[in-house]
C-alpha cells in the first residue's frame, strides 16, 4: 500500500510542472486581457480548438504510460524502452497528419462555428503560428508520461520551470513589441508558446542522456518495428485519445456556444477557463499518481489494494483542493486582477468565479476516481462513460444558454452537472469489480 509520503513525491513534481505550465495560459491571458475582449476571447477559442486535436497526442502518451507503469511493477524494464521508442514514432507521424489536418480545415471549420468576424479573424491570426508547436509538443508530453511512469517525477518540474520562463518573456517581447521585437498581439502569444515548447523538448532530450535511462530501460535504441507492441499500446490508447478528444471536443462546443451569447460573455469565461486550469493543478496532479499507482499495483499482482489506493489519494486531493477553495473565495478580486484591469470585467466575473470554487470540491474525488478506470486499461470504459457524461453536459448548457438564455455564471453551473455524472458512472463500474479481469 503506497503511503501518503509516497504518493505526495509523485504528485509534488506533477503540481510544479502543471503550475510552471498553466503559467504559459495565465500569460498569454494577462497579456491578451489587457489587449482587448476580441484577444481575449479569441485566445480560448484557439487555444482550445488546438488542444482538441492535441489530445490526441496527449492520450495516446496516457496510454504508453500505463504500460510503462505496469512494466515497471512487473520489474520489465527493456521492455519500458521499447514502449518509448515506438510511442515516439507513432507520435511523429500522427503529429505530420494533424498539422495538416489543422491547416487544412480549420479556417472552414471556424467559419462555421464562429459567429463574430472579428473573433474569427483573431482566431486564424493566432492558429497560423500555435499549429507548428505540435512537433515539439507530442514529443515532449510522451516523456513526461515516461518519467510519470517510472515515478521520477521531479524532471517534469524542471522542464516546465523553463517552458514558463520562456513563454512568459517571448509573451512580453512579442504581444507588446519591446526591444527589437515587433507588436503581434495574438500571433505573439502563439509563436511565444512555439518557442517554449521548442525548448522543453530539447531539454527533455538532453536530460535523458543518461545511462539509467539508456542502458537500464533503453530508450533511443528504434529497433525494427514490433508491431504487436504498438498495436498492444494502441489497444489501451485509442480509447483514452477518444476520451481526451471528446472531453476536450465538448469544452470546445461549451465555448463556441458561449461564443453566441457575445463577445462579452466570452471574455469573462475565458478568464474563468484560466483561473480554473491553475486552481484544479493539484487534482490533475493526484489523477496522475492514481492512474501510475493504480496501474503499477496490478502490474505488481496486488490487485487487492487499488481500492485503498484510490480512496487514500482522492482524500489528500480533497483536502488540498479545500484549503485553494478557501483561498479563492477569500480573494477573489486578486486572482482576477491577474487577468484583467477592467473593474466591470471583474466584476462580471466573479459570480462564475465562486460557480467553479464549489465544482472544485467534486472535482478534487471525481478524477481521482475516473482515472482510476484508466489506470485498470479498461480505457474503453472509460471513453463510454465520458462520451455519455459529455452528451448530457452539453445538452444542458445548450438549453441554459440559448434556449433559457441564463447568465454566464448560471451556464457554468453545468460543471456541477458534469462530475456528479462522471463521479457516479465510475464508481458504479469500479464497484462492479469486472477491471479485475483485464490483462494487458
């Protein structure tokens, strides 16, 4: 049974890393606050309408690094470099087809969804640049989910320590135009973010040039293909790519029917989109170490303790998440002026802003109970109960949105809707006991 010391030195690094990460969100959001509301809420559209077809990518890695944690409970480690070096590949590959995908089809496909030419313009001004970060970024989410799943965590914070620094000067040089730089507003923002990318994975590569990881898991050997291997890794991935895809596909849709509400609206969940990302750090932190704990359990032959595992892990996620929730509804006016200087603009924030403290409590247990099905590699479970969830989720803000035309902060009530769905749907299927069953 992973002690509470043991879990904490997985998810610590994680909350470093995630937190030096959504610095990169928190920057690109101050800086495009304070540009205007067009920026600002053409900034989520982008950025989300990126990340969807990102997740991709990022839950293909999910799914290497289950098998990399099981590996390592069995005690396999060539077998841990293997698993890299195909993921890596694959990677590369699917990353050409999406870059292409994006440049392709994006600007018809926002056409369509984006009522606002003004918002649409600034969209197509920030993608042309963000797509080209997609090269760098798949290769550098598929280490962390390595060192994630050998539970050295503590790489992950360094890297990001560094992409955060980056982005946060390339932000100011480029948005404003300081120094030799010129003023490119969105487009700024998004060749910034390239840049940092860029750099975490080049560091990421230079890290890893070390015998333990080398020569005892063997990363970097690219021997013949195994197709088995990558079909195996595809088996548990596939599913957990559909589930990011859908997750994210529906925050996607959330905003482009926030997007009809104004531009007004739009802002300010924008910049509770951002505030949000940073206050649930440490739950994305602990659903990490659940999914690597849980999975390296079974891996180990100790079925018997994912139960404990989970319940000891969503606690600590409850306890932290507690004291951010305080914090956040005893200061809300400071965390908003982060992001923006306008007193109207935070002052139509701030009832959303207590809407998502509250979601955060359920939040802090659902995900560590939802990744825990991922963890078991029942991944096509899991996409089934996000896909249903996200169905009824979006159902709900449609009919609060536009049909009942609800304030903003009313709308975001559908979070409340989402975890208590998500919560009960995975604790009904772990209660079954039927992921005792499956063998990867």
């Amino acid at each position: 049974m992973p002690s509470y010391r043991s879990i904490w030195k997985i998810a610590w690094p994680i909350i470093l890393t995630l937190l030096a990460q959504n610095l990169i969100n928190v920057t690109d959001t101050a800086f495009l606050g304070r540009v205007g509301e067009v920026e600002l809420g053409a900034s989520a559209i982008a950025g989300l309408f990126y990340i969807v077809l990102f997740m991709l990518g990022f839950g293909f890695a999910i799914g290497g690094q289950i098998l990399i944690a099981r590996r390592l409970g069995e005690r396999n480690y060539r077998e841990i470099g293997r698993i890299f070096d195909h993921s890596l590949l694959f990677l590369l590959a699917l990353a050409v087809v999406l870059f292409f995908t994006i440049k392709l089809l994006a600007p018809l496909a926002l056409r369509v969804m984006i009522q606002s030419p003004q918002v649409y313009q600034a969209t197509q001004d920030y993608l042309r640049y963000r797509i080209w970060g997609i090269f760098f970024a798949f290769p550098a989410v598929l280490f962390r989910a390595y060192y994630t799943g050998i539970a050295r965590t503590k790489y992950l914070s360094w890297t990001a320590a560094l992409m955060a620094v980056v982005n946060i000067l390339f932000d100011y040089l480029l948005i404003f135009g300081h120094w030799i730089f010129p003023a490119m507003g969105i487009a700024g923002a998004a060749i910034a973010s390239v840049i940092s990318e860029t750099v975490a994975f080049v560091f990421f590569v230079l890290i890893s040039l070390t015998p333990t990881n080398l020569h005892k898991y063997q990363i970097f050997r690219f021997k013949a293909p195994q197709w088995a291997l990558l079909q195996k890794t595809l088996e548990i991935s596939v599913f957990i790519m559909m589930q990011y895809f859908v997750s994210l596909a529906g925050w996607f849709m959330f905003f482009m029917i926030i997007e009809k509400m104004g531009e007004h609206p739009l802002a300010v969940s924008n910049i509770i989109r951002s505030a949000y990302m940073v206050l649930m750090l440490p739950i994305w932190a602990f659903s990490s170490a659940a999914n690597t704990l849980v999975s390296r359990s079974i891996g180990a032959g100790q079925k018997h303790l994912v139960i404990p595992v989970i319940k000891r892990i969503a606690g600590m996620s409850f306890t932290l998440i507690f004291a951010v929730v305080l914090f956040s509804i005893c200061f809300p006016e400071l965390i908003l002026s982060v992001y923006t200087s306008d007193p109207q603009l935070i002052a139509s924030t701030l009832p959303s802003l207590y809407v998502i403290s509250g979601a955060l409590l359920l939040f802090s247990v659902v995900q560590i109970i939802f990744s825990a099905v991922s963890g078991t590699a029942n991944t096509n479970m899991a996409l089934l109960i996000e896909t249903l969830t996200i169905a009824i989720y979006l159902l709900y803000v449609y009919l609060v949105a536009l049909v009942w035309q609800q304030p903003i902060e009313v709308v975001w009530s559908s979070e409340y809707v989402y975890f208590v769905l998500l919560g009960t749907l995975s604790a009904l299927y772990l209660k079954t006991g039927r992921w005792r069953k499956k063998e990867v």
